[in-house]
C-alpha cells in the first residue's frame, strides 16, 4: 500500500507544472527575455518606419483605380502623436527606422528621438547613412557632418583605412544624434555595370577590393561598443542581376549590454572580424 502511494505521489509530481523551475537568467539578456510577454517578444522581430504606427496613414502602393494611397514623403511625419502612442501600446515594435523625409533639423530630430525612446518596448533607433547618396542626415544641409562622395570612391583610393574612417565619422555623428542602429556598410561587389540600385554604394566592382573595404568599415565600431552604434551588413540578394551570394549580416542589440548581446556577438565577431579570413572570402566568392 505504502509503495503504491509513493508511486502514485511520483508520478502526480512528475505531471505538475512546477515539475521545471524557471532557470535563473545568466546574464542581463536572459534577465530581460524572462521578464516580456509573448507579444513584447514577437513585437521585438519587427523594425518599422513610424508611419506604421500610425493607422491614419495609408502608404501602400498606389492604387490603379483610385490611387488612394498617400505620399509619406509629403507626410512628413516627424514627431510621435497620439494615434502612435495608442498603435504602439498594443504593437510594442522592436525598431524604428528613419528616413530623410522624418528628418527636418537637430532640434526636431533631438525631440523626436527622445520620444521614441519613450515608446513602449524600448525600440533601437535605425538609419541607413551608408555615405554618398544614401545618407538621410549628410544629405541633410541642416546638418553640419562630414560627406563622404560613395564607398565606390572611397574603394578606388586602394586604401581601407579610408573606409575605417569613413565608418568611424558617420559612427560618431549618429552616436550623437541618438541612434543605434546604422543600415551599413553595403556588402555587395559591384558585379553589373546595369545595376542602377547598387552602383556606387558597394565599395568595388573587384572582390579583392570590396571585401577588405567592407570589413574594415565594419570594424570601425567594435571600440564603440560602449556607446554604439551598431553596424548593419547590408546587401541587395533580392536583386536578380547582382549573381552573388549574401555575405553573413549582422547586428547587436546595444540596450541589452555594454558590449555586443550573447544573441548576436558570436556571429557578428565571426562576419565582421578584419582578420577574419572568412570575411574577405566571403565578399571574395562573388565573382
């Protein structure tokens, strides 16, 4: 009798829920991860323009019978409303990415930032200031930085420093505009004389050439660690006409550390390591 409600006991035990102690965090992360919700998490997968926080605003492509769609470059939108605060209390997103036309001056982008970070889920702060024609602050005469004329220029001097530097000056100016996150380097060779969309962005039409330009710039911001921004591979493999295979992309969550996040420093310091030797391959295979 006794063995049979032992046994009973065990395995009443081995069903219950409290079968598997939650395991304390190891890190801050960890830490982090255990404290979100199942939305909060989800909500972490996507980085969306502002505009998508706000419902009023439709920005699909243009519709051939109506074309009811609106222009957000008209829009405009450069400060966080109500219907966004609203939107982003269910939809707590994990980025938000700006563009020229969310940028109007230092004092606006100052103010909007800061509201930003106020939204909940704690969103990066995203650009693509690549340098030469995508650049949403250089190209900003409000804005007193450094321009760089193209990566393609900076390829042809035949030194990668020049492109440490590059990726150092832009690091610092967005450092001191508050974002997180710069969409760049691109990390494509510039394989098609017909690829408008590419062109001058990528550092080289020659392998040997695009891959220690690319890695070096990317490596001008691991001293920074401490205070961002992090680096962002980019390349373009939806593209058709670009016959090359994508080169690792990566990017850190600075909120999470001082240093890159355990989710993603072994890959990024696997991608963006300069001595890696895998890096220059990587860019190198795409002839």
């Amino acid at each position: 009798m006794l063995a049979t409600l032992v046994c009973g006991a065990s395995i009443f035990t081995s069903c219950s829920s409290e079968d598997d102690p939650v395991t304390p965090p190891t890190d801050e992360v960890e830490a982090q991860l255990q404290k979100m919700t199942l939305r909060e998490k989800v909500g972490q997968l996507f980085y969306v323009r502002p505009e998508c926080l706000d419902t009023t605003i439709h920005f699909n492509l243009p519709s051939s019978v109506d074309v009811s769609s609106d222009d957000i470059r008209e829009i405009k939108l450069q400060t966080v409303n109500a219907t966004m605060r609203g939107v982003n209390e269910k939809y707590p997103v994990g980025g938000v990415i700006l563009y020229a036309h969310n940028i109007e001056d230092e004092a606006q982008l100052s103010a909007f930032v800061a509201q930003i970070r106020a939204l909940n889920g704690a969103p990066l702060l995203c650009i693509d200031e690549e340098g030469g024609r995508v650049a949403r602050i250089a190209n900003n005469g409000n804005f007193d930085v450094e321009k760089f004329e193209s990566m393609g220029a900076i390829g042809a001097t035949g030194d990668a420093q020049n492109a440490y530097r590059c990726g150092n000056v832009i690091g610092t100016y967005l450092h001191r505009y508050g974002f997180d996150i710069d969409f760049a380097p691109v990390a494509d060779v510039n394989t098609n004389p017909e690829n408008i969309i590419i062109g001058a962005r990528a550092f080289s039409d020659d392998p040997q050439v695009a891959a220690p330009s690319w890695a070096t710039r990317t490596s001008s911001s691991p001293t920074r660690w401490r205070w961002g921004p992090s680096p962002c591979n980019t390349r373009m493999p939806r593209l058709p006409w670009v016959p090359c295979r994508p080169v690792p992309t990566s990017c850190s969550d600075p909120r999470t550390s001082s240093k890159p996040s355990t989710l993603w420093s072994r890959p990024w310091r696997t991608a963006c390591s300069p001595n890696n030797a895998s890096t220059r391959a990587s860019a190198a295979s795409c002839a």
